[in-house]
C-alpha cells in the first residue's frame, strides 16, 4: 500500500513497500504551475502508485517526470 505525505506545500512524498522485500521506497510529486514527478518506482507497484499519484493530481496534467 502507498502512503502519501505533503512535506511542504505542494510537495508529496509517496512511500511504497515493495512486495517480498523489507525496504520502502520514496517519489516524490511536485503539484505547482507544471507538476513533475519524480522517480518512477517499480513496475511492481505500478498500480499503487498510479492510484496514490492520482489522489493529489490529474495523471493528464503532469508536464515531467524525472527518472
């Protein structure tokens, strides 16, 4: 399950846990005037994450992502 924390304003860290390891893993959304993603994450966790992005913005209006 994806958890998502706004640590400043207008910038959410999305933490993953990967399925069948014990570590976690962090991108971060930028929802400003051109929203960027950053980092990608997993194929693994592909679903978690989209519903977790999608929760703070319209997946259409992300202009970056930084990989």
């Amino acid at each position: 399950m994806a958890t998502v924390t706004e640590i400043a304003s207008g910038v959410y860290r999305i933490n993953v846990v990967l399925p069948d390891r014990p570590v976690s893993y962090s991108l971060f959304l930028v929802d400003d005037d051109s929203p960027t993603l950053i980092e990608t994450s997993f194929a693994a966790v592909f679903d978690e994450v989209k519903v977790a992005v999608e929760s703070v913005v319209d997946l259409k209006k992300i202009e970056r992502i930084v990989v």
